[in-house]
C-alpha cells in the first residue's frame, strides 16, 4: 500500500491535507469527504482515523484506490461551525459551470484527477429520521436516479439489524440538492454519491463509531476490502 499526503487548495488560506491511499493491486476509486460543515465532528473523527489507522498500519487493503479529505472547512472546523457561505450549496449545479468557493472548485479538481466511480460525503444532522420526516440524522441520503440507492437501502438494511433503539434506526432519502458535493459527484462525474448523516443527539463516540460502519460497509461492497492488521505476538516481546 501507498499513501500520499496531499494539499487541497493549496494557494490559498483554506488549504487542507489530503490523502491518496493505494492498493497493490488496479481498482475502484472512492473518494471520502468530510468537514464540508466544520461543526460536524463525528464524521471528521471517523475520516481523521481511518486515514491515520491506514498510515499507522494498522489498516490495510489490496485492491482500488481511497482519497479521502478528512476535514475539508479548517476554518469552520476551527471554530465549530458550519461555515460560511455553506459550502455544500457552492459546488456547480450543472456541466460547464464554475464552483463558487476556493474549497469545492479544489474538491472538483481533485476528482477530476482520480475519477471516483464513488462519493462518500459525511456529514451529521439534527433529530432523528426514525422519528420524523423533517430530521436528517441517522439517514442516508442519494439522488432520485442515482444507483447508489440500492447499495444504500442494503446497508441502512444491515446496519439496523445491530440497532435495538427504533430510534436510532437508520433510513434512506432521496433528494435533490443542486450546489451540493453529492450533486455535483452525480451530475459532473456520473459518479455514485451517498450523503451519510449521523444525529447530533448521540454521544460522539457512538456518531464516529456509525460513520465508521457505514463506510466500511459501502468500501466491503464497492471492492475495497479493508483488513485489520493485528501486531504481531513476537514483536511485542
Ligand atoms: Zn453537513
């Protein structure tokens, strides 16, 4: 495996690391994205670890390519907030136009570069969408057309299973949201595009633990297979 640390807009005051991590072997390409909203901690604590797992070793896979921008908003990051102007409404809304933030015109880049045939975006939200239709926490979300769908209702299928809270259970939205990275992925790149939402109402441990599954989940059924690497009983001695 091969990992390169990067800088997203670099020449300018919002640059931020990224990282391109490589299997041996030729494979899906699946970007992860998270602190595109600077306040939602659970989802950069999920990508901030497994980026350093991998790096560490303690994680490894064989086959495709991960880039991954663990926290996308440093500033808004910073401050915890959301950031603005919102972020995730500056990306082009259609072939041939322009992003309107440093930040999502660098995101745009960096996927045109690595073509990822898939888009993690994570992100967390109020409420509960197990509890009413207007909350978007604990919910993935897609586009109307999108493929992506079907995968998202088979792990949302998965991960409630392991849910005893009614709750807590996960659901899938479909929704439209033009300026937003999962658009743009869709409509720019053709590419597969789920917005993964945790709630704000549970304890971080437990928000970074679910952003973790999921993407786990999705990485096992795209063809990213990740291994835990265990050290070794004679290195310990
Ligand atoms: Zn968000």
């Amino acid at each position: 495996m091969r990992i390169e640390k990067l800088t997203l807009a670099r020449k300018t005051k919002f640059k931020t690391a990224y990282y391109v991590a490589r299997g041996e072997q030729h494979g899906p390409v699946v970007m992860i994205t998270a602190g595109i909203h600077g306040n939602e901690v659970g989802s950069i604590a999920a990508a901030t670890s497994l980026i350093h797992r991998l790096q560490r070793g303690q994680l490894r896979f064989d086959t495709g390519t991960l880039v991954i921008i663990p926290i996308v908003n440093q500033s808004a990051y910073g401050l915890r907030i959301r950031g603005l102007p919102d972020l995730n409404r500056t990306f082009p809304k259609a072939k041939g136009q322009s992003a309107r933030h440093p930040l999502s015109a660098a995101i745009i880049r960096v996927a045109n570069r690595y073509r990822p045939s898939w888009v993690l975006d994570l992100h967390e939200a109020n409420g509960f969408s197990n509890v009413s239709r207007k909350y978007l926490g604990q919910s993935l979300i897609t586009n109307h057309w999108s493929a992506s769908a079907t995968l998202s209702r088979k792990i949302i299928h998965k991960l409630n299973r392991d849910i005893s809270s009614k709750k807590r259970k996960f659901n899938l939205r479909l929704r439209h949201l033009p300026g937003s990275a999962r658009f743009a992925a869709v409509t720019l790149f053709k590419a597969k595009a789920v917005t993964v939402e945790t709630s704000w109402e549970l304890p971080l441990s437990l928000r970074k633990a679910y952003q973790t599954k999921i993407v786990r989940h999705f990485l096992d059924h795209i063809g990213i297979k990740l291994h835990e690497v265990h050290a070794r009983k004679d290195a310990l001695v």
